[in-house]
C-alpha cells in the first residue's frame, strides 16, 4: 500500500475526470449560457449584437397568451397522462404478480412500447386516429358513435395525445410495481393471514404502504419526461392545429429553431427547467413521508 | 380461490385485456406497411389482404433509408461506445468512493430539458462548421447514453463485494489494475444492461439529430418524420418505414429482455 503510485492514490478524482470534463463541457456550460441569453434580447434573425435586457425577455414571454397556455398544457398533459398511468400500471401489475405460462412472454409484450421509436409511435398513431381513413373512428361507427377528430381538432387534440402518452409509458409503471412487488418480503402475509384479514384489507394495509415508495419513484421519473414530451407531439401535431397542442418545449424549439429567438426561447427553458426541478424536489420530499 | 372457475376463465380474459391494446398498434403497424394505399384507405378498414412488398422497395430503394440506417448505427455505436469508456470508471469511484454529489450531477443531466444544451451546441455547431457532421451528432447522443451508462453501473457495482478488488489488492495489483481484470469481467450482465439501453436510446432520439443533422448524417427517426410531412401522406410507405425503424429495437429487446427489464425497473425499486 506504501508504494502505490500517483494513480491509485488519486483514483477517486482520476477516474471520474474525464466523464466530469466531459458533463461540464456538454452541459453545464451550454446550460449556463442559455440561463445567460435569458437575459438578453438576442435574436438571429435581427443580426444585431446581443445586448442585455435584464428580465426583459422573462417580462415579454409572461405577457405572451400562447406561453400561458403552453405552461397551462404542459400541466393538464402531465398530470393526466401521469395520473391515469399509475392507476392503469398499478393495477396491471397487480393482476400480473402471480406466476403463470407465459409470464415472460407477456412482459416481453410489456416491453415493446417503451423501446417503441416515439416518433414512429406518433406516426402510427395518426393513421388511427385519421378523421377519414383511420382505425379508431371505424370503432366508433360500429358502435354507432359519434365521430371524433382526434388530433385534427383542437378540443380533442390533448387528451388525444394523451392518450398515447398512456399507451407508451403505462407497461413502465406496471414493471417497475412488478419488481417492487417481487421485493416484498413475506411476513407481513403470513402474519395477516393468522389474524384473518381480508383480501381486501391485506391489499389495503399491507400492500400498498409497502409499494407505495416504488409508485411514487416510478411517478417522479415518468413526470420528468412527460414534463419535456416533445417527440410525440412534435410527430403527431406540431403544436397544432393553430397552437392547440403547444407544450413547453414544444414552443421553446419554435422559439429557438424557427423565430430563431434565442432570448426568448432561452428564458422558457429556464422557466421549464425549474419547473421540472421543483416538481422532482417536491415529489421527493412526499415520498420520504412514505419511507418513516 | 385460485383455481376456481371464475379465475380460470377470469384471469386469461383480463390477460387478453392488458395485451390487446398493448400489441395492436404494432400489428396493425406491420400490417399496413404490407398494403397498397388502395387498402390502407379503403373503409371500412381491411383485415385480409394481399400483401405487397411495394413500400419497402420504395423505402430501402428510393428513399436512401440505408443510409440513415448506417448513420443511426454509426452515431449510436460510436456514442454508446465513448459512454462506456467514460462511465464506467466514474460509476466504479460513485460506487466504491460514495461520491454522492457526482451521482446527483448525473441525475440533473437526467433531467434537463434536451433544447436547454442543443440551442447553445447549434450556435458553437455551425461557427465551428460541425452541422451535418457525425462528430456533433455523436457528441450529443454521448450526453444521452452516459447518464444511462453511469445511473446502470453505479448501482450495479455497488452490488459487488468489496472483497473482490480487496483480494487481489492483497496480492499486489494496483486498484486500477483490480478494476480493469477482475471487477469489469464480473459486471458483464451490468454492462450488457447499460449498453442494450442507450443503444436503445440514441437510436430513438429525435430532437437532436432533428437539429443537428442534415442530408449527409440524417438518423432514421428523422428521415421518418420526414417521409410523413409530404403533402399527400404515403401511409403504406411510411408504415414500412415505422417497421424498418423499430425492428432492430425489437429484436435487441427479445434478446436481452432480462436486461432490458432491470435496467428500466433499476433505481426506482431500490431507491
């Protein structure tokens, strides 16, 4: 141990340098100057020089009606997609957490939608979804329904979109509480079985308090991501129709990409980042109530 | 109760209940990209059909889908590899050194939004001539795969005992030595793990190549978006791009299923 050499004695800083050096160049710094251009009024297509604007490009971003409604939208989507794909995964893993044939089968089938390409998710999607030629409406004419203009209509665009969201990410949460359930030990049971509790009971006051931190993680990630959905939308509508389905990061790429208004395109992603930040801040805070 | 009637004819049904809706997107994926356009907007929607290879011809042949095939292989392997090279030593010193406060950096790059760099990359991009070129692309799938690479393995060597290194440390090899021989050969199912998901990752990506990428580096998630944006939408031809796309996801799932499943289960259930 005495003659170990420079390297071994600073393994600890060695080697995690060139993955920090690497985070810091790709990303801190890039995130830092976008909290930098927040600040200024800076547009490409205008050619002039950047010059500081204070909290001038916040200020115009709040009195602008299609951010209200992107920050509004990014809400309903989360918490609704979010909402029904823990109910839905929870209940799914519940029914799927006893062994039968085919179990590895089914999960495989689990599987498919989370490694499912997103954008061609969305493509497939509008081919079922189609007002004239697609699938869905089909369903509803043989049930004597009304038709619907899913993605085409901007009352029913978001719970459309939503709706894939749920279809993709739901088999996350059921395997997720599948494992969690797997984990648990089996005294709790045993012992609820010697004093006679119910089936429901039993779920009731032993199952879900000991899932219960299981759930709540898998809420915390799937919230993170569907905060920031953009592929999907971005395939399926554009934002549209009009600016219908126009989420936050969906209009910070507008803003960006194509006005080319980095000020303020810089200023919602900082809002979104907090965003994103206090909600997982804030979930975690109520998932540590769980744990005492 | 278990083997009651009710739960015998119960329990499948609700099984067929969970699988259906799961599956029928994909097949209805794959079988419209057999179809002529006739069928795919004949109403009421077809179920039988003659099927015809026509759109993937139009795909693989007139639309260069081999060469975004190439490309997405290329950034992706390139990027996963590179994410292994970095992550893995700085997963082994979070795991063994406790490096909390580098665990949680990861964890923030999780959770940036993807536009909060790439608006930053496409100015330092273009003045450095770098759009279109496989450099920039790979360079962004890196900050996709190498959290995914670092969130595995961490955790992953955590679960080694300490007294694998220990022992050969014993005998006189280096700590880095014991890492390289001894720790990586028995991480191989952790690794495979971390690989099989990023690999997964980049080639789904869309926002950065989206930006990034033009004619010479365009991925497959982009050339499909672009088939569907034509004015007349080719939905048997964009179809058999949807299967082309998703196919090699698939299939590294199939194959590396246990993998896949404790790689996306993983942090969440232990906490």
């Amino acid at each position: 141990m005495i003659k170990s050499g420079f390297f071994e004695r600073n393994l600890k800083y060695l080697f995690p340098l060139p993955a920090l050096l690497f985070v810091l160049l790709l990303m801190v710094f890039p995130v830092l100057y976008t909290l930098f251009v927040s600040f200024t009024d800076w547009t490409l297509t205008s050619g002039r020089p950047m010059k500081f604007a204070g909290l001038g490009s916040y200020l115009k971003i709040m009195g602008e009606p299609r951010f209200l409604d992107a920050v509004g939208r990014t809400f309903y989507f989360t918490i609704g997609a979010v909402l029904a794909e823990a109910v839905l995964g929870t209940t799914i893993a519940l029914v799927l957490n006893r062994e039968f044939r085919g179990k590895n089968a089914l999960k495989f089938i689990l599987l498919l939608p989370l490694v499912a390409t997103p954008v061609a998710v969305g493509i497939v999607f509008n081919l079922f979804y189609d007002p004239t030629i697609g699938f869905l409406n089909y369903v509803l004419s043989v049930f004597g329904l009304p038709q619907s203009g899913w993605v085409t209509a901007s009352s029913t665009v978001l719970p459309s979109l939503m709706l894939v969201d749920i279809w993709q990410w739901t088999p996350m949460i059921s395997l997720i509480v599948l494992a969690g359930l797997a984990g648990l030990s089996n005294e709790p049971y045993e012992s609820a079985k010697v004093d006679g509790a119910s089936s429901v009971q039993t779920f009731v006051h032993i199952t879900l308090p000991m899932v219960m931190p299981t759930i709540l993680t898998a809420i915390i990630l799937r919230a993170v991501d569907a905060l920031k959905t953009y592929d999907i939308i971005y395939a399926m509508t554009g934002g549209g129709p009009g600016y219908s389905s126009e989420t936050l990061n969906i209009l910070a790429y507008k803003f960006s990409f194509e006005y080319f208004n980095m000020g303020q395109a810089s200023s919602i992603l900082v809002f979104l980042f907090f965003i994103v930040l206090l909600f997982s801040l804030g979930v975690t805070k109520i998932r540590k109530l769980f744990e005492l | 109760m278990k083997n009651s009637l009710k739960f015998r004819i119960g329990f499948p049904l609700l099984v067929l209940l969970i699988v259906v809706p799961m599956i029928f997107p994909f097949i209805w994926m794959f079988m419209s990209a057999f179809k002529t356009q006739v069928d795919i907007i004949s109403w009421p929607p077809k179920f039988l059909f003659s099927p015809t290879l026509v759109n993937f011809n139009k795909v693989f042949n007139e639309q260069n889908f081999l060469l975004y095939l190439k490309n997405s292989v290329i950034v992706g392997v390139a990027a996963v590899f590179v994410s292994l090279l970095l992550g893995l030593p700085a997963a082994y010193s979070i795991a063994r050194f406790k490096q909390k406060r580098l665990s949680m950096m990861i964890l923030v790059a999780r959770l940036m939004p993807g536009i909060s760099f790439l608006m930053p990359w496409y100015i330092v991009f273009s003045r450095l001539g770098l759009m279109d070129s496989y450099t920039a692309l790979i360079l962004s799938h890196i900050l996709i795969a190498l959290p995914v690479v670092v969130w595995i393995m961490s955790s992953y060597f955590e679960s080694v005992p300490m007294e694998m290194e220990e022992s050969a440390m014993v005998d006189g090899a280096t700590q880095q030595r014991a890492f390289v021989a001894i720790i990586l050969p028995l991480s191989v199912p952790g690794i495979v793990t971390a690989t099989t998901l990023s690999f997964i990752f980049s080639w789904n990506n869309f926002m950065f190549s989206q930006v990034l990428s033009m004619q010479k580096t365009r991925t497959l998630p982009i050339a499909v978006y672009n088939f569907m944006s034509y004015a007349e939408v080719d939905w048997g031809g964009v179809m058999a791009a949807a299967v082309a796309i998703m196919t090699p996801a698939i299939i590294l799932t199939m194959v590396f299923q246990k993998y896949v499943v404790k790689g996306l289960t993983m942090g969440a259930v232990k906490g």
